[in-house]
C-alpha cells in the first residue's frame, strides 16, 4: 500500500518559529471601522503585518518590534487597546497604604489604594482629568482581587464624566468604545435559564433588565459591554453562542457597544482527561483544554455580527495544539451581511 503525504504550507508562514500562528493561516482582510477584532501579535508579525490580515487594534502590552514613534501614530490613529487595566492604572496611581479591607461587600475598599479613604465624585473627576487616555478602546479589570471596589461608587461617575469629555475630544464625540470590567459587569439576565417569554419580555421592556442601572447611573458614560467566551464544561458549548448572539441584540437596542470576550482555553472541566476529535485525531491534555474550533468560529462569528466585535484574552502565545480553532477564524470568508450588520 502506497500513501502519499502532501503538506500544504500557508502563504508567509515562517518554519523557524516553529509554530503557526493565526496570522500564518489569515488572508489580507479589512473589517468595516465600527467592528473591532484583536488578538494577539506576536514578535514574528509587525503591527503592519496584523493590521493588513483584519486585526483592527493592537494591544498596548504587545508592541514588541515596533518603535516608539510608531506606537505613538498607532494611539494617535485609533489603532491601539488597553487590555484589561486594573483599578489603580485605570486611575494612575499606585499602592501606598496597607493591604486592609474597608467595610462589608459590595460596599467594601482595600487602603492599599486608598489610604485616605474612598474618593467622592469630585475625587473621581479628578482622576478622570489626569489618567490616560492614549488607547480608543480600554477593557478595564476593576471587579476583583485587591483592587475591587464598588462600580456603584460615586467616584466612578465623576471618573467616567471627566475621561469621556477628554476621550470625545481626543478621538471624536462617542468614537471610541470603553468597558468597566472584562467579565463581570453587564447588563441583562443569564440568558441561559430564562424561558423565551420572559426573553421576549427583556427585549419589549428593556428597563426590567437586571443591572439596567448601570447605563442611568455611575457607568452612564460606559458605552462598551463585554460577553464572556470563556467556556465551562462540554454541555453548554453552543449555548455559548446563541449567548453572544442575544447579548449582542440586546445591547444594540441599548444603545451600546458589545464585544465577545475571549479566552482560547475552558476554564473548567473534571479531570481535565478529555479530548477534542479534530480532522488530525484527537487532542488530550491533562490541563486547561483549548476551546473546539467550531464554537471558536461561532463566538467570531456572532460577536462580529450581532455586536461590535470580538477580543481575544491571552492569545499571543498561540501553541501548537490550538491551531486547529484558529484555523476557523476569519480565514473563513464571512458573509458581507455578517460583518456590516
């Protein structure tokens, strides 16, 4: 018997890297300027490289083989993300007080960070006035660890006012997409457990939904949610999907940004003993399993055409054994309709 092994190597694929990244596998591909698509770069690719095969921003921590002034045209160009900023470098400042809890949760703070006690609106505005605001699209981390405090917090409000005068000078009135927190603050039930009436309901009388507050109140200026990609066990893959799916409507009828939120690994499975069937055979690992490529594509897919867009968290050391989801990504053509909903 006779077998014959014909290996097809994508166009501008580097082998001494010995891995294949997504760029690797993505054609030249422009997405329309209200979406947003970021993963990670990498030092093989210039920014150039990953902007020309759909990627519409880069991430502040991921400028590696690119020049300072570069990175400043990039900002200065829209074309930069500040990727899940912690509280302290959201506000510019550091840890100068003891690491000591303040009050019960959620009205709770740590003196790490405030010292002197938890600023008011004032003190927020303040803060709002002097932080940066180089990056059109920031994705905070401000709901855990030593950092958290209450998003309720007066002082958000005078933050947020303040940044989004500065912002809608910097980059144009509302050309820009901020979110509080990555994961933890949204706007809407757990789609997952509610019945379709009560869905048709959310959608007919928007003001019911649960943490409706959050766009009348101290996050009025917040105009950016976030989806979580991030997936448990095996049984609820595709609800995944339609998740983003509604969430993305959703937010659209609010009259705000939505982003499916990424990470390429699950974040849960027993024993971690499992393996994913793929067209080579089949991957086992004994930790973190890579998310399946066919819910990968669907996560792209519905983040990009019922919301703004789709981030990837942790994706720059793109290994070997997860090439196969990134083979689903938008190296399949989408459908027009698709990307300028």
């Amino acid at each position: 018997m006779e077998l014959d092994i014909i290996k097809t190597v994508p166009s501008g694929y580097d082998p001494s890297t010995q891995i294949m990244r997504w760029a690797d596998m993505q054609n030249p591909y422009a997405l329309p300027s209200n979406k947003v698509f970021v993963l990670g770069k990498g030092p093989e690719w210039t920014a150039d490289q990953v902007l020309a095969r759909g990627m519409t921003q880069i991430q502040h921590n991921d400028m590696s083989g690119v020049s300072p002034g570069d990175v400043t045209a990039l900002q200065n160009a829209g074309k930069t993300y500040h990727s899940v900023p912690i509280t302290p470098t959201l506000l510019g400042i550091g840890a100068t007080g003891p690491n000591e809890w303040v009050g019960t949760f959620p009205n709770t703070y740590n003196r790490l960070y405030f010292p002197s006690g938890l600023p008011d609106y004032a003190g927020g505005f303040a803060y709002g006035d002097s932080c940066e605001i180089s990056h059109k699209i920031t994705v905070g981390e401000t709901m855990e660890n030593t950092h958290y405090t209450n998003p309720d917090s007066a002082f958000w409000g005078g933050y947020y006012e303040r940044k989004y005068e500065r912002l809608n000078a910097r980059f144009g009135a509302g050309n820009w997409m901020m979110a509080h927190d990555y994961l933890f603050i949204n706007v809407g039930p757990d789609w997952h457990n509610i019945t379709e009436a009560q869905a048709r309901n959310y959608f007919r009388n928007p003001t019911t939904l649960p943490n409706y507050h959050y766009l009348t109140g101290t996050l009025k200026r917040i105009n950016m949610f976030c989806g979580s990609g991030y997936l448990a066990g095996m049984d609820r893959d595709s609800r995944y999907v339609y998740d983003i799916a509604l969430k993305g409507r959703m937010y659209k009828d609010l009259n705000r940004h939505f982003v499916c939120y990424w990470d390429p690994e699950r974040e849960w499975m027993p024993n971690m003993k499992n393996g994913h069937r793929m067209p080579p055979g089949i991957l086992f690992r004994e930790n973190k399993m890579p998310c399946p490529p066919t819910i990968t594509a669907g996560l792209v897919g519905a983040g990009l055409h019922f919301g703004a867009g789709f981030i990837g968290w942790n994706t720059m050391g793109c290994l070997a054994e997860r090439t196969q989801a990134w083979k689903c990504l938008p190296a399949i053509p989408l459908p027009t309709s698709m990307i300028s909903a």
